[in-house]
C-alpha cells in the first residue's frame, strides 16, 4: 500500500465534501469515480505496454481529476486546488503531472498530449459506461422528473444511439474504444431487458440465456 496515494484519497475526500457536487449531491459518486478513474488508467497503461515510474502520479490525478466538479471550468479549478491540497505530499516537478493530468482530462482531441494524460482521458469515459452508465441515466431521469416511458424512448432514440456511438471517436487507445463499445453494448442489453420487463414480459428465459446475451458483447 502506497502512503502516498492513501493520503491523497484522504484530501480528495475531505476537500470534496466541501462542494455542491460533492458527497452532499451525489451520495460519494463523484470521489468513487476518481478513485476507479485511477485503477482503470494503471490498467489501461499495463496493458498498452507503457513502463515506467509514473504509476502514482497517474492514479492520483485520476483521483483528483473531478474535483472541481460544481465549479466550471471544473478541470481548471481542479488543476488549481489539487497542486495546493497536495504540496505538501509531491515535489514541484510531481505536482505538475498530476496538475496538467486533471487540467487536460476533459480536452480530449485538443492536443498531443502525453500518454499519461491520454490514458487518463480514455478511463474517465469508460468509467461512464456499463452498468454503471445505466445507473447514471436512472439518476438523470429522476433528476429531471421523467417518467419511465420517457426515459425508455429517449434511450432508444437515433440521436441517444449516436451520441454514445460518438464516444467512442473520442478515446486514444484501440482496447479503451474496444473496452467502451462492450460496456456500451451491455448497457444496451441491460435497457432492452429493462423495458420488456416494463412491458409486463415474463424474463425466465432471458435470465437462463444471460450468458448469450453478454457474450455476444464480449
């Protein structure tokens, strides 16, 4: 276990605690996020082949990388307040990876930036997706008063289709757009399970075949 990268978590969220987006909003999602956000980019860098000392500055940016969230531009913000909660845990030279990792995570195609930036990038979209993509659209849909018909032809919309097609145009790396179309898939699987059952459809048979259904994304 890294001190460091513990101690970090600690700041992140004390200091998140603080904001409207933060716990008080969102019940911790955003600050569990990030700390997702940080194992899924060590993963991403594994398994691109990339090797070097820089695994935790990487995982402490993405821990970081939303914490401006609530006040926009919240990468800039962020950037800003994570350098002075983490001075006195990272040299000069380490702040500033960990500062352009959060300044940059939302610039996507706006730069040849560095690869750990770009991983950073590619992780906070996946980690919107999957079952935790459709829990997030539930959130919205509450959020926003509307119904479950709604919220159910709205998902099934061209537009709603393409929208999320085009993130995937939108990563660095062949496996993070390969990992996104699979959680895009099952999260679509998930929502067509979703509205036979809101249909009143009996899913014996679909819960027997899940493994097909999954396999199919995988």
């Amino acid at each position: 276990m890294n001190d460091r990268v513990e101690l970090s978590k600690g700041l992140a969220l004390k200091k998140m605690e603080k904001f409207k987006f933060g716990l008080e909003k969102d019940k911790g999602f955003t600050y569990h996020h990030g700390i997702r956000v940080g194992k899924l980019a060590l993963k991403l860098k594994n398994i691109i082949g990339i090797k070097d000392n820089l695994d935790e500055l990487i995982e402490v940016g993405g821990i970081f990388h939303d914490i401006g969230k609530g006040s926009e531009p919240h990468n800039e913000f962020g950037a800003q307040i994570t350098k002075e909660i983490l001075k006195d845990l990272y040299s000069e030279d380490e702040l500033n990876i960990i500062y352009d990792i959060v300044f940059y995570h939302n610039q996507r195609k706006k730069g040849n930036f560095p690869y750990y930036i770009k991983i950073i990038q590619d992780a906070d979209m996946i980690d919107h997706y999957g079952v935790t993509g459709l829990w997030l659209d539930f959130s919205r849909v509450k959020d926003n008063g509307f119904s479950l018909n709604e919220f159910l032809e709205i998902n099934d919309s061209e537009d709603n289709i393409q929208f999320h097609n085009n993130k995937v145009d939108l990563l660095n790396y062949d496996f993070s757009k390969k990992e996104l179309e699979t959680r895009i898939e099952i999260q679509r699987n998930i929502a067509k399970l979703f509205k036979r059952e809101s249909c009143g459809d009996l899913l014996i048979d679909d819960f027997k075949n899940m493994g097909a259904i999954f396999n199919e994304s995988l």
